[in-house]
C-alpha cells in the first residue's frame, strides 16, 4: 500500500416583503450574573460556536456519536453508528470502493480489502465540494476511512453483542502508551452470524497498530490488519421474473446446494 500526501453552507437570501411593518418586539434582558457565580454555557458562547468533542482514539469509544460529530449530511460512520445519504458501498449509484476512490485520513489508498473497525474509527463520504481539498477527486465522490491511533493514554473498550436471531458478536479495543513518544493499539473482533435465510458466518479477526512520535514533525503508525472467515455461508439470490411480487418465503430455511460456503483470509497491513 501506498500512500501519497467543506461543510458547505448553502445561504439563501429572501427578500423583505414591500410595504411590510416593522414591529419592534421587547428583547428580554439578559439577566445578571453575580461575582464569582458559574456562567452558564449559552451565557459564555453561541451554542453553535461549542466546540465539537474530538473523535474517540483507540480504546475509547465513549465520545462516539455520529449525529454530533457528523459535517455534511452526504454519510458519516463514528464506531457503530451511521448517519447521511450514501455509505462507502454507494455514493449516487456508483461504489467509491470499487472505483479506487478510497482515501486514509486523506492520503490516497488503493485497497485490495476495505480497512475493518479495528483499525478504521471512522468513514466519511465526501462528495462535490467537499472532495476537492483531496487528492485526485473524483466526480462519483470519495470514501475516507479515519484511522483509529493509539492513544496517549491507557484505554480500553469492550462490546457484546446478541440479537434475536442468535448472532453473537464481540470487539475489543485497547490503547497501550509506552512513552510520550510510543504508544501500541490492539484489537480484537469474534462474530457468529445466524441469517434469515439460515445461512451461517463465524469470523474472527485482530490488529496491532503503533504510534511512535520521534519528534513534533514527524509521526510514524505502523499498523497489520487480519480477518479469517472460519466459515462463510451463501444462500440464494431471487430475482423475480415478472413485474409483480413474488410470494412471502419462509423464514430461517435455507435454500441451495451446502457446497456454497468457503473461507478466506484477508490481510491489511502499511506504514502511515
């Protein structure tokens, strides 16, 4: 891999109706604060001055939540949570992926597989405007995978998960500081997917990443990626064959030959 080094606001203006009448409405007065008191926030500052809380580094996933951390509305995805248009698979009917439109914290990526949640916090989709300040924009627009760093502080996260169809997923996220200047991110991943339609997944999959700062000038993030697929199941595409809707089909029964299943290894590994 190698790599090679605009929330847009939209103002409309409306004219003043003629012969309109100004009504002066009273303005409450702000009231006083006393010496030494706590200011309250809207007080201090206009609530859309706040500053944004900063993306969570590795291992802690607190500060996650798309919906504020969110600049456009085109796609963003903060750890689990997803918000916007479009998404990293389709961006105004084209994939960003499959063109090579892909890009790590802004520098150009051509993957052979998409960087995972281990070493991936966020996904950003940045269309029209918002691409030109990468390199080599593209018209179908751009797909930017946030790196997840280790942090300089010790962390770490742990997630569960179950739902009613039996799928059983777990990821852990830590963050080792060494030094000031060293810093090692792990992660770790386990899911037993169980489909609607009976099929069955079960993949597990790790990263290790590094943080060394040697100087204010200069980072260096080594980092290796591996997913295996133990065992990846596949049932049964339908594509009706006229223009009216095909019956209801059962639910959990699999439908197609049991050699349809395989496993594979994938491996991301480079040197930001």
């Amino acid at each position: 891999m190698m790599a090679l080094r605009s929330l847009l606001l939209v103002g409309l203006c409306m004219p003043a109706a003629v012969g309109a009448q100004a009504i002066a409405l009273p303005q409450a007065q702000p009231a006083a604060i006393e010496p030494g008191a706590r200011t309250p926030p809207d007080a201090r500052t206009p609530p859309d001055a706040l500053p944004l809380p900063p993306v969570a580094a590795t291992g802690s996933r607190a500060e996650e939540n798309a919906v504020r951390q969110a600049g456009d509305a085109f796609g963003t995805s903060i750890g689990r949570e997803t918000i916007g248009l479009y998404n990293q698979g389709s961006v105004r009917g084209f994939s960003p992926v499959a063109a090579g439109n892909v890009r790590i914290d802004g520098l150009y990526f051509d993957p052979v597989i998409v960087p995972t949640d281990r070493i991936s916090r966020t996904t950003t989709i940045r269309v029209g405007l918002s691409a030109l300040g990468n390199p080599f924009p593209a018209p179908t627009g751009l797909v930017d995978f946030g790196f997840r760093r280790p942090g300089t502080q010790a962390a770490a996260s742990l997630l569960v998960g179950v739902d009613a169809w039996g799928t059983f997923n777990a990821e852990l996220d830590a963050s080792l500081p060494a030094s000031s200047q060293l810093s090692f991110g792990i992660g770790a991943s386990a899911i037993y997917e169980n489909g609607p339609n009976a099929t069955i997944e079960q993949r597990i999959g790790g990263a290790l990443s590094a943080r060394w700062a040697p100087s204010e000038d200069v980072t260096l993030v080594p980092f290796i990626n591996i997913t295996r697929a133990l065992y990846d199941d596949h049932g049964a595409i339908y594509i009706p064959a006229t223009d009216t809707l095909p019956p209801l089909l059962p639910r959990r029964v699999r439908f197609g030959p049991e050699w349809v299943n395989g496993t594979q290894t994938e491996t991301n590994l480079g040197l930001l």
